[in-house]
C-alpha cells in the first residue's frame, strides 16, 4: 500500500495543493481516481495514465481532454508518490522549465527529508 504526498516548500508554499484546487470537477475526480489506484495498488497500476520522463527520477499523469492536465511525480520511499507539480500542458513536449522545477523541489524535498 502506497502513500500519495503533496509537495510542500520549506516556506510552507502549497503550489500543488493550490492547482488541484484550481482544476474543474471532473479533472479532480480523475487524479484523486489515479491516486487512490496509487495507494491501494502502488505505482505500477495507473501505467495507462502515465509516462516516465526520459533522463529523470520523474513521472507523469497524462489527463487528455479539453484541458491537458499534467501532473509530475517522483516515486519515493517504499514505493510511496511524491506529486511535486501540476499544469496545462499546451505543448507537444513538457517544457523544460517543469522538469527542471520538479527536479528542484525534488532535491528540496529529499534534503528535508533524509531521502
């Protein structure tokens, strides 16, 4: 059984939290729906709805619809999901500046934690 994270800053910023709450109903019942398949199955179970990020510790949740959400995550402790960033992606690719981001809080997180 996994556990599902919110990144949260040293400064106690809640940018994930604030864009999940920034998203429509439907956007939402479908993450919470990815991330309770996290928790009762681990991160293998939602393989559809993900995406390694090449070169990186990170993944992806892809939601396609009328909004191209995504959402980067990194799998920690024992198999435990550490969602470090949420956005619309207009793009063909995930901008560099996100994983670059992600990665940082990443960093920021493990050091904090002992990870």
């Amino acid at each position: 059984m996994s556990k599902v994270y919110y990144y949260v800053s040293s400064s106690k910023n809640e940018a994930v939290s604030e864009f999940m709450e920034s998203l429509g109903r439907v956007e939402k019942e479908k993450l919470f729906h990815i991330f309770e398949h996290f928790k009762k199955h681990g991160v293998v179970s939602a393989i559809p709805h993900t995406k390694k990020l090449t070169g990186t510790r990170l993944w992806e949740i892809r939601l396609v619809g009328k909004n191209n959400i995504r959402v980067i995550y990194a799998v920690v402790f024992r198999g435990d999901v550490l969602i470090l960033l949420g956005f619309t992606k207009k793009t063909q690719k995930t901008p560099k500046k996100y994983i670059r981001t992600a990665l940082a809080r990443l960093q920021d997180w493990k050091a904090r934690n002992g990870g």
